[in-house]
C-alpha cells in the first residue's frame, strides 16, 4: 500500500465538499487529502467529537485496521457520506 495521509475531523457533508475540493486552508489541502475512506454516523456532536479525539490518540496501524476492516480497496466513500446524511 503507498503511504498516505490521515485527517480525523468532525464535519458535516458541506465541509467535506470544501476540503474535498480545496476550497478550505488547513491540514487536508496541505497533504492533498481528497478522499473519505471512513466515516461514522453519530446521534449528537458531543459524541461525534469525542469518538474524534479518541482516534486521533490512536496508533496509525490501528486507525488502518479501522478502516481496510470496512473499505478493504480504500475506495472514496464521499457519495456514500452524502447518501447516508440525507444530501
């Protein structure tokens, strides 16, 4: 697998566009990060930030495990993002 970038953030499918398409300054232009390959669905914010800062304290090797575990081809999940958040 080539080496590549991992940006945990809590944003809604609107911020996702934006970095997705470089419209926002920050960690995902700078690296080029332009794919989701994970995402989860929470009831509140509060625990859409907390798992967040929970897996960002994770070792890289388990944050890979999480993903290939439901996106084995690491395929762009942002339609699927859309889909699932009503877009």
């Amino acid at each position: 697998m080539a080496l590549c970038t991992l940006a945990s953030q809590t944003i809604s499918s609107a911020p996702v566009f934006e970095h997705k398409k470089e419209m926002v300054d920050g960690h995902t232009k700078r690296y080029g990060i332009d794919r989701v390959v994970y995402f989860e669905i929470h009831e509140t914010a509060y625990q859409a930030i907390q798992r967040e800062k929970n897996i960002k304290h994770w070792p890289r090797v388990y944050k890979t495990r999480l993903i290939a575990k439901e996106n084995v081809t690491w395929r762009d999940l942002y339609d699927e993002n859309c889909k699932a958040l009503g877009q």
